[in-house]
C-alpha cells in the first residue's frame, strides 16, 4: 500500500492525523502539502483542520494541527471516489496466496 493510500484509509476509518503520525505511521514528512495535495484536491473534499497548542519535552510551547475528513454531504461525492481509489491500491498489493503443499503419504519416500 503507498503512503497516500494508508493516509486516505486513516482519515475514512475517522482518525486524526498530524505532522508527528503522518511521519510514524505513513512516512509522509509534510503531511499539510499531501493533505491538500493528495486529498483535498485529488478527491475534492473538505479537511477539517484544527489549531492546537502545547508544550515540548524540553518545556518549550510548542503548536501544530489535527487533520480530520469531515463526513457532510458535501464531501460525499469525494468520499466514494476515496473508498474507489483504496480498493483498487488494497487489491493491487494484495499478497499472492500460497499454493497448498501436497502431503506425501508414504513418509520414508525421501529414504529411499
């Protein structure tokens, strides 16, 4: 699955998604430019985005922001063309079944 693949399937499973997850858990290092790139504008919907503020580890006041789908009506049209863009990423890196091994019968065949 590629990164714009994984982002989209966490913002329709509801999550929200930031600088700090976008990088640990799709490896997008501007998840603001993908979000506008890759969602906004590839799927035309709507991204609800909100300011936060905190502190760091190192006692510095630190702010960033949450990225969430808004699920509107607006955003309906956009929303299927998403859940139609993952299907096809998720089938095509599906991974190949394996074959089922046959089961020899007589054990000491290979003793032989």
């Amino acid at each position: 699955m590629t990164s714009k693949a994984a982002l989209i399937k966490a913002l329709l499973d509801g999550k929200t998604v930031n600088i700090k997850n976008g990088f640990e858990l799709f490896s997008i290092t501007n998840v603001p430019r993908e979000i506008g790139r890759s969602v906004e504008r590839s799927f035309n919907v709507k991204v609800d985005r909100t300011p936060r503020e905190g502190i760091s580890r190192y006692k510095q006041p630190c702010v960033w922001v949450d990225y969430k789908l808004l699920k509107t009506e607006e955003n309906k049209k956009g929303i299927e063309l998403m859940r139609a863009y993952l299907a096809e990423q998720i089938t095509e890196y599906r991974p190949k079944e394996k074959e089922p091994e046959e089961i020899k019968t007589d054990l000491f065949s290979e003793l032989q």
